[in-house]
C-alpha cells in the first residue's frame, strides 16, 4: 500500500524545491510546457476575465495571477507553499489587483463563500492529496453558474510507470503506460542532489470526472493541448506532443443549486 502523505508534506517538498524550480521559469509566461501547451488551452476556455473576480487556487509564483490581472481581471491567488507565495510578491507589479493569500486549496474557507465569478487552478490539483475536499473549496468559492477551468497531468499517460521505449539508438517507439489503477501517491524525480522529490496524487480519469460531477459541477469542455504548428520553430522538441497528451484541461460550470437535484 502507498504512503498517505498529506498536504503538509506535500507542500514542504514544493518549500524545499520552490526556488530551484522556478529558476528557468519565465515570470511573465512560465515554463515551455506552459508557453506551449497550457497557456494557449487556459486561454482558450477561460471566459472572458474583464472586470471578474478571479481564484487562481495553486497559483505558485503567480505568472498566471499577473496574465490574468493584465487581462483587467482582480485575482486571488492561493497557495500552500510560503516560499512559491514569496516569490509571487517578488515577481508581482503591486500596480496589479493581485492579492496573494497563503492558504491549504483543501480547506479555503478563509474565502468568503459565493465571492468569485472563476476558478482557474493549473498544474495543482494532481499535487493535492484530497482532490475531493480542494474541488469541494473551489465549488464553494463560486457563484452560482461560475467557471472553473483546471488542468492536470493527464491521468491516462502520466500513471505509476510511464515514459518514451526507446529502440537501441534511443529512437523513441512509443510512450508505455502501466499500472494505471494505482491511485495514490507517487514521488517525482528529485531536483538536482535532492533526496527527497515532489510528490504527484495519480488517480484515474473517472475519478475526476465522477467527483466534479456529483458535486454539482456541469462539464463544459476539456481539452488535451496540442503544440501549434508555429510553436514548434521555436520549440521543435513538442513535436512528440502530437503523440500523446502531457495534460488534460477541464472546463465546468457551478450549476444553480435549484438545478443540482441533491
Ligand atoms: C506544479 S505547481 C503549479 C503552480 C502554478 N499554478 C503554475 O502553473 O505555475 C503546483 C502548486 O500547487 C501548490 N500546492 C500544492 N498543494 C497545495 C495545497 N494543498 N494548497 C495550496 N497549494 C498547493 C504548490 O505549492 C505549487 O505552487
């Protein structure tokens, strides 16, 4: 059986990792995964953020707060890690409606309840070890008929074992995946002479999909980002997206409660 690491030692890893991961990472578009795969499909599914009150729940060092604040939306962002959050106010004009608040995403009741039009949580809630309980907050926190859109490694291709098999010459064959129905939690590689890595909650495609859906959210979209063609004179190496999808984004709405039947 896997270890139950809680959100506690979660997030003392991603302490412990915050500053050499955000290294490389740019301030105001984030990571090539990000630039190429991720932000394009957020956009894309966000609504229009204009004037909107907008939870970015897992927001890290902020690059998503500060697009989205740009955009003239006026953005919570939430994290676990003091040291993601510290650099976020680093990173962050304070001319931006950005307000940082440090905080576990399984339990925001800091958050007046019914007080944003839309969350968005990128690249988090595989990271959390109580999906239910952080998509239950994030429920919570939205108005009546709000979105939320979320993306996550995508469950179906980052299981317990997964990776290119490669022939002789290092050719890439095809991605293998194994022990899909393992859920639990799954150390990462570790940073640089780490010992100890993050930590990713795999669970399967359905079990996101059944928690959302009897929490009262209606799924609207979803989307597994595929490079754009112009992207790849800059970033040829994502040509190996078009084989199989890193991530999947999901876009739900919060019904009326009249309409949830519960
Ligand atoms: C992969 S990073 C993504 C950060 C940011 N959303 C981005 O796309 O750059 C995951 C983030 O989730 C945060 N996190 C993990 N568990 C959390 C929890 N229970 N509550 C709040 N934040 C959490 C981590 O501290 C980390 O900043």
């Amino acid at each position: 059986m896997r270890r139950p690491y809680n959100a506690d030692e979660a997030i003392r890893r991603w302490d412990m990792h915050a500053r050499v991961l955000l290294a490389d990472f740019d301030v105001e578009e984030g990571d090539p995964h990000r630039i190429v795969l991720l932000n394009p499909a957020l956009l894309a599914l966000l609504p229009p953020v204009e004037g909107k009150r907008v939870l970015d729940a897992g927001c890290g060092e902020g690059y998503l707060c500060r697009k989205l604040a740009r955009l003239g939306a006026r953005v919570t962002g939430v994290d676990y890690s003091r040291e993601m959050l510290s650099a976020a106010r680093e990173r962050t004009d304070p001319a931006l409606l950005i307000r940082y608040v440090h905080g576990n995403c399984e339990r925001m009741d800091f958050l007046e309840a019914g007080s944003y039009d839309v969350v968005v949580s990128n690249m988090a809630l595989m990271d959390m070890p109580d999906h239910h309980a952080a998509l239950a907050s994030m429920y919570r926190a939205l108005v009546e008929g709000g979105i939320l859109v979320f993306s996550i490694s995508h469950p179906c291709f980052t299981a317990p074992e997964c990776g290119w098999v490669r022939d002789g010459e290092g050719n890439k064959l095809h991605w293998k995946v194994d022990h899909y129905f393992e859920e639990g939690a799954y150390e990462q590689p570790a940073v640089l002479d780490a010992t100890e890595g993050t930590l990713l909650y795999h669970r399967t495609l359905s079990t996101y999909l059944r928690t959302l859906l009897r929490m009262g959210f209606e799924l609207l979209d979803a989307v597994e980002p595929k490079p754009a063609e112009e992207m790849l004179d800059r970033y040829p190496r994502f040509r190996d997206d078009y084989r199989m999808s890193h991530f999947i984004v999901f876009k739900a709405r919060k019904r009326a409660l009249a309409a949830t039947g519960e």
